[in-house]
C-alpha cells in the first residue's frame, strides 16, 4: 500500500508540475509571439483553462493526503485533544462524503460531455477526458478523506514530504 501512494503522489506531481510549466512556457511563447512577431499561439486560453484542470485537479487529492488543506484554528486553544479529534474525524467525513459527490456529479457531467462529443471551440479538442480526469481525482480525494479518518495529522507514517 506504501508503494501505491509513493507512485500516486509521484503521478500526481508530475502532473502538476507538467502543467505548471506547461502554462508557463505557454504564456511565454504566446506573449512573445504577439509582441515580438504579431503572431500570438492560437488557442493558448484554451490549452491554458485545460492545463488548469490538470494542475488544480492533481493538487486536490496530494494536499487531502498530507492534511495540506487551510485550516483557521482561531479556538483551537480552548478545547481538548479528544475534541480537536472528533472535529478532525468530523471534518473528514464531511469532506469526504462532499468528495464522493462531486465524484458523482463530475461522472454524470463526464458521460454527457462524452455522449454529446463536446469539444474546445477553437482546437476542437475533446472534452470528456478531462472531465473524466476531474472526476477520477475526486474520487481519490474522497479515498484520502477516508484514509485520513483514520491517521489524523501527525500520526501518518507515509505522509510524503514537498521539497
């Protein structure tokens, strides 16, 4: 199991990390072009709204794992242990349960965006894999939620660092 989430925390990086660049060098490029030789990259918002996906996706389910997430612990001083994690549990399935649903509702998206062959307008690029992708990720998010039930912060044994 700690080779499965080592190579899913790598995947998801590498995702990330791809699109991160991939908007960069894009917006470079497209820039450069427009200014320097009045010829920008046709259909950059595009490529760059998809690339998002791919970065703001992949980075949902890496920053459940490691309880990564904002947290405001304004009254966190005035209560026990035993509270903050009933609150931390709670949180959890919450979440989780808010995940598991956008899995399901991005799934309902993905077959319809599938079944109707939407694409890009200008690229004519389709859109259901990436919907799919979506919801793929959520669902993940949503086993991490529930892994995270059970290991609160501090107590992982395989949370993987970000350097």
């Amino acid at each position: 199991m700690h080779f499965l989430n080592r190579a899913i925390v790598a995947a998801l990086k590498t995702i990330a990390v791809l699109g991160l660049c991939g908007m960069s060098l894009l917006t470079v490029v497209d820039a450069a072009g427009r200014y320097l030789l009045n010829r920008p990259v046709s259909g950059t918002v595009e490529l760059i709204e998809l690339l998002m996906i791919t970065v703001i996706f992949s980075s949902i389910p890496l920053m459940t794992r490691v309880h990564g997430h904002i947290t405001v612990d304004s009254f966190s001083h005035f209560m026990s242990p035993a509270v903050l994690r009933a609150q931390d549990r709670l949180a959890a399935v919450i979440a989780a349960v808010v995940s598991g649903f956008l899995t399901w509702v991005t799934l309902q998206k993905a077959r319809s965006t599938a079944d109707y062959g939407d694409i890009t307008p200008l690229l004519h690029i389709p859109l259901a894999p990436f919907v799919y992708f979506m919801a793929v990720l959520l669902a993940l998010d949503a086993v991490y939620q529930l892994i995270n039930l059970f290991s609160p912060p501090g107590q992982q044994q395989d949370t993987p660092t970000y350097d």
